[in-house]
C-alpha cells in the first residue's frame, strides 16, 4: 500500500472501524489470482483491500481511510453500513431470509407500494416486478416490451451500459466494456446526446438536435418500421456521465412511441435522488418513461433491482409462469424500504443537490486552473470531469486519467474513471456526503494534478 502525504486533509471523523485481523492485502491477492476468474479486474495498479466502511469512508486492512467519491460504483447511496439499515437487516436476518415469492410476506408488498409512491402522479408507475440486478432488471423490461408490443426491435444507445448478462451485453454499445455483442439480437443503436465530442460534429442548439431526430431515420430504414422499444439511461453513467441536451430525450420518446414503442428509463445510476433535483434521472428531462428499471442505490450495496411499469403492460407477464427465487426476499427488501426511509429522514436528496451544487461549482475552478479538464458535467452528485491533452483537439487524457486516479487512492481518495476513452473521472460518492468531503476532494484532485503536470 503507498501512501502519498498531502497537504489536502481528510475531514476528521468520529467513525472508526474495529480492528482487523483477516488475511493481508497480498494474502488475498494471491487467494484471487489463484482461485477466482481472470476477468474480473481490479481498479488500481497496486490494489487495495477494502476491509471496512462506514457511512461516506472506507478502510483497508492496514487501517488507512479512504474518502470513497465512487461508491461501489453508485451502488452505496446513503452510506455504507448505515446503522439503521444494519440493524434492520440484523433483526430481518435473524428472523426469516429466505422462502421465495410463492408466500406473502410484508416486506416485498409494501416495499412494492414504496416504489409507487415515488413515481410522478399520474404516470401509473404502479406494479414491480423484484430482480437482484440491473442487468435482469432490464433483460426483464425488454422480455416484456417485447410481449406487450409484439415487436422484436429494441433501440440502445451508443455508449451506454446496461449490464452484464448476454442480454443486457447486446444493449452495451461500449466497445471497452464487455463484449460487443453483434445485433442480430434485434438491437439497432441511436446517437447519444454527447454534445462536448458531438458524433454527429455539430454544435448545440444549431445541430437542432439531430442526434435525437435521427433515430426517426433509423426506425425507417433499420427496422421493420415497428420497435419494440427504446432504451437510455438518463445520463450515461458508464460512458462517462455524458448528460444530453435538454430537449433530446423529449424527441426520442415522442418519436419511439410514433412506432409503437415503449420508452425505459434505465435509473441503475441515475434514481433515487442521485441528480439532486429529481428522485429520477428522467424528471431532470420532463418525460415520463413507461418503464423505470433500478438497481444499485436502491439497496444501499443490497444484491437487488426492479422493474417497475404500467399494470397494462405487466399483464402480459401474467400469461406464463416467470419465476425469480431470490428476487424480493425479505433482507434485500428490508434493505430496500430502510432506504427509502433514510433518503427522506436524512434528507439525502437536498444534500445531493447542496453538496453536488458546492462541488461541481469547485470543479469549475479547478478548471480553470488545469487545462487537463476538457469538460465538468453532471448533476447532483453525479460528476464527471472530462481530461484531453489539449482542449482544441480534445485528444483523450487517457494516461493521466489512470494516473491521477491511482494517485489520489495513495492520497486517501477514491473516485472512478470511464468514458469512451477511459478518460473522465468519475465522481459518484455516497450521497451522505459533506462539505468538507467534497472540498478535500478537490484539494486533493488539485494536489494529484499539480503533481503530475
Ligand atoms: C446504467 C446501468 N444499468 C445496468 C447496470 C447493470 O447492473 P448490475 O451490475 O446490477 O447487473 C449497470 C451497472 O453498472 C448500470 O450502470
């Protein structure tokens, strides 16, 4: 483990975690070499292992503290280990984990009513149906666009991820992640809304906003002139947090739905007040999707996703048996509605928007003292940071961005990288985040920059 001394310092914090004593960092590098599959990656260069976590911090096995802006990648919303949800948890875990859906039990049923609750009045946003991931949770929205629209076409963006069953892996159009999968699957992919590298060269509002009126053309000329569906995430997280402009998924889904297709909203990253303002991503756009899969900051780091939809277009999974033993069992359900329960009594939404507000603002300055930064954008606490060698040719920074993000883990902050081109960092923390975090991270990113100039 290095460790680099910074002049950037760690908000202090009462929090501590108990000692450990388990297997060291090159233990367990060694256990993983040797027993687990090669494809799954570690983020760092020199790894580090995580051994505890509380709220906004996590520790590794030497004892070091780390600020974590990724979050599990957006997986941890209100904060890691949050002691009312472990005490939740405990009790639920203690009492029943596991008989499947075949029973009633409480907490799939009111966890279902929860979910309702939040959808805008009127949408009709009603009837969940409960995953253990975002990838099923969207394998699952198109099975049933698919049966309710008799339509085979599903319309992905490029850039955007979806998850990593075959399925959802047809949706990815991200040739770094994953594998491309060809589109025999009946997947045709539309223009992003990617206005700081435009796919189509033009710039915003004289483009007219042809990256979203294009994908008319592509129904027409790709398609049976039919499509089953179209789905986006909100702002692509993945990709790289590439927000579109205002007005495009408004085209889009008016478009869509000309042919006969539904529009999900894939809020794997993007829900549960992630973007400040909003508790959906898709609010952030003025329209209403007519399916909403989730996963991730559902649970708070809870194996878990949904699909939520209209009950007239749920009807038809009624047809068939479709059966999911874990999904909606009782822990991650309780997982679930306590999460819910803090966003509201914590006021994590508000702080999304304050604290996101705050440092997205010192972000800018940051920008414009490092020419590095090509592009600050996001929402809430959902930010990216764009890094290009030169800000005419926006060549990617792909080097630094590995560098930076490996050097402010040795300095005791944790972000993500992404991207296209592997160059934005990624700035998604648990959303109990305060100020003086979010300042630290900026110092810190400031000193990293500085460093490697
Ligand atoms: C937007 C989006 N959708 C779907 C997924 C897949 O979710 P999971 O990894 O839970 O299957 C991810 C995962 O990163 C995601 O970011």
């Amino acid at each position: 483990m290095t460790t680099t001394p910074t002049t950037a310092k760690l908000p202090d914090t009462d929090l501590q975690p108990a000692p450990y004593t388990g297997p060291s960092r090159d233990e367990v590098l060694a256990l993983r070499q040797e027993y687990l599959n090669p494809g799954l990656i570690t983020y760092y260069r020199e790894p580090i292992n995580i051994v505890d976590g509380k709220m906004q911090y996590l520790w590794d096995d030497t004892g070091k503290r780390y600020l974590d802006a990724i979050a599990g990648i957006v997986t941890v919303s209100v904060g890691h280990c949050h002691p009312k949800i472990v005490e939740r948890v405990r009790d639920q875990v203690g009492k029943l984990c596991h008989t499947t859906t075949i029973y009633l039990h409480p907490t799939i049923a009111q966890y279902g009513q929860a979910l309702a609750e939040r959808f805008p009045a009127g949408s009709n946003l009603k009837v969940t149906y409960f995953t253990n991931s975002g990838s099923e949770a969207n394998d699952l929205a198109i099975l049933m666009a698919r049966m309710h629209t008799g339509s085979f076409e599903v319309i992905s963006l490029r850039n955007g991820y979806h998850g990593g069953s075959p399925g959802t892996m047809a949706l990815t159009a991200h040739s770094t992640w994953k594998y491309p999968v060809p589109s025999s699957s009946g997947v045709r992919y539309a223009t992003p809304g990617y206005c700081y590298r435009c796919p189509l060269g033009l710039e915003y509002p004289s483009c007219d906003i042809k990256c979203a009126s294009g994908i008319e053309d592509l129904i027409r000329y790709e398609t049976p002139g039919q499509v089953a569906c179209f789905i986006g995430e909100p702002i692509q997280g993945v990709g790289g947090v590439v927000d579109p402009p205002p007005e495009y998924f408004k085209i889009v889904y008016d478009i869509v739905r000309k042919y006969g297709g539904l529009c999900i909203a894939d809020e794997v990253q993007t829900g549960f007040g992630r973007t400040g303002k909003h508790f959906w991503g898709f609010e952030n756009w003025d329209v209403v999707p007519d399916m909403v899969t989730m996963a991730k900051g559902m649970g708070n780091g809870a194996p878990i996703g949904a699909c939520t939809t209209r009950p007239e277009i749920a009807k038809k999974m009624a047809d068939r048996l479709h059966f999911n033993t874990f999904g909606g069992n009782p822990v991650s359900m309780i997982q679930g509605l306590t999460t819910l329960e803090i966003i509201d009594q914590d006021g994590i939404q508000e702080n999304a928007l304050t604290v996101g507000t705050h440092l997205k603002n010192r972000l800018l300055e940051l920008q414009d003292r490092h020419p590095l930064i090509g592009e600050v954008r996001g929402k809430g606490l959902m930010l990216g940071m764009e890094l290009v060698k030169d800000r005419q040719t926006k060549e990617p920074a792909t080097e630094a961005a590995a560098d930076i993000t490996e050097e402010a883990k040795n300095r005791g902050l944790l972000i993500g990288k992404g991207g296209l081109f592997g160059n934005v960092l990624r700035i998604k923390p648990p959303m109990c985040l305060t100020r003086d975090d979010a300042d630290f991270i900026v110092d810190c990113l400031d000193e990293v920059m500085q460093s490697i100039a």
